[in-house]
C-alpha cells in the first residue's frame, strides 16, 4: 500500500508560476455564483487563500 501511494505521488504534476507571471485563469463555483479569475484582471492585486475545508 505504501509504495502504491509513493508511486501516486511521483505521477502527480503541480502547476506553478514564477515571480511576475501571469496567474492561469481558473473558474470556482461558490455560494453566490461562479468567479472567474480572469474577471480581475486588470485589477491592482488579487489575493487567493484557500484553505482544506472542516
């Protein structure tokens, strides 16, 4: 079992941008709605905090 998780996590790809580069636009669903990140851009700062949840 340990090895089958230790071979999951070695397939597993993040993705990550450098200082400076454009954040990949995404879309999340919430309780008013979906969000685009991309309805921001142009905006001075956006911050992103997530958090695993209760």
């Amino acid at each position: 079992m340990a090895v089958l998780m230790l071979e999951t996590f070695e397939q597993e790809q993040t993705m990550g941008v450098e200082v400076g580069q454009m954040a990949p636009d995404f879309t999340l669903s919430g309780s008013q709605g979906t969000t685009s990140l991309l309805q921001y851009r142009g905006k001075t700062n956006v911050l992103l905090a997530f958090y695993p949840g209760d």
